[in-house]
C-alpha cells in the first residue's frame, strides 16, 4: 500500500475525512496543504530530499482568499505535476461531474483515478486508492460512469486543448498554423485547425474564439 501521501484540499471537514480513509488504510504518511502552490512546492521539496510522494489527492476547485497563488486550480496543478512527476499516481476527489473535464483530465492528463464527492464518496475513495496502488487502468465512480460514455460525451484531446489555450493567450485563428508548425504539433495546416476549431464551438455552444475560450476555462480545461 501507498506510504506516504499528500492531500490538496481547502475544506478542513472533506480533508478529514479523506485523512479519516487513509488512516484506516494505515497509510503512514499523510500530509495535508490547503494550496495548489503549496502542493507542488511540497512534491518538490520531498523528492529533492529523496523522500517523494507515493501518491496525490486532490480536490479541483480552490476557494481564492487573501492568500495570492499562481496556481488557482487543481487542473493546473495535475497539469504542472505531471510536466514534473510523470510516475506520480494522481486521484481527484471532486463535486466536478462534467464530462468533458473527466475527460481531460483522463486522457490528457493522465490521472489514475476520478472519484465523485456525493454521499458514496468516501468509499469510492477507498476502492480508488486500493485500485491505483494495485491495478492498471482508469477508476471512476460508479455513478459517473455513465456519464462519461463516448456516446454521450465527446473526446476533449491534447489537440483541441492546444487550440483552445493559443487562443486564450490572444493568438489569432489565422495565425494558429504558424504557431502550430513552430511547435510541431499536427496537423497544423489552416483546413485542419478551422475543422476542428468549428467542431468545438459547436459542440460547446461558444459563438466565437472567445467565447469558446471562457467556456473552456469553466470547465477547467485550460
């Protein structure tokens, strides 16, 4: 079993319970931030000192407070801590039921495990952290599952996030080619990125680039 973990949560009664769990689990290490900054300079502070994480549970939306972060979602944290931490096993224990955000952060980011906060949350938790210590392949909650079949969602990939986040840093629709072949992502030809740009406005209703960009960011793709 895991020995040593860390939970990013800003709810003291969700983080007990989550401490309550891995008590039981008699994990004997657990650690405890309540920022997405915090978490990763935690991750990196241990594995410098040769004594890193076995696993990261985390939350994805953080109440913003006095405290300025860099880091203001669990999303951009899983993204930053795979980009360091490529082995590390990650569960996220969220309200969060959108599809396309399970989907992202399923395929794109890799996460072990995706466990719903409702009133079976806790026990899923426990199946989740025996499963991504013991087993291959993506745990969900029972109850979501359906909601992330490919006939009722569709497939956010790196692709489309790629599109999604050149726009959102003010980059033009018709300059996206050039940006795309200096970056060697394919196909970075004009028809393939007008295609698939048009593909996802429509499919998440946006009227436009920017639109399509805010809608993105509730979701917590970029």
């Amino acid at each position: 079993m895991f020995k040593k973990v860390l939970i990013a949560e800003d709810i003291d009664i969700i983080n007990s319970g989550i401490k309550s769990t891995l008590e039981a689990m008699n994990i004997a290490e657990i650690i405890h931030v309540s920022y997405c900054d915090e978490a990763l300079l935690k991750l990196r502070s241990e594995s410098k000192k040769n004594t890193p994480f076995d696993l990261l549970i985390s939350d994805l939306s953080f109440e913003e407070d006095h405290h300025q972060q860099k880091i203001k979602s669990g999303t951009e944290l899983i993204k930053k801590v795979r980009e360091e931490f490529d082995d590390l096993k990650i569960i996220v224990f969220s309200i969060e039921d959108k599809p396309f955000v399970i989907q992202n952060l399923c395929n794109n980011l890799k996460i072990d495990a995706y466990v719903w906060k409702n009133r079976n949350g806790q026990k899923d938790l426990e199946k989740a952290i025996q499963h991504s210590y013991s087993k291959t392949g993506f745990y969900i909650s029972e109850d979501l599952r359906e909601a992330i079949h490919p006939k009722k969602a569709i497939e956010i990939t790196a692709y489309d996030i790629h599109i999604i986040e050149q726009l959102s840093y003010g980059i033009l629709q018709d300059n996206l080619p050039t940006i795309f072949e200096e970056k060697q992502i394919k196909p970075s030809g004009k028809s393939s990125i007008e295609k698939r740009l048009k593909f996802l406005k429509e499919h998440f209703n946006a009227n436009n680039p920017t639109h399509l960009v805010a809608i993105a960011k509730d979701f917590g793709l970029i």
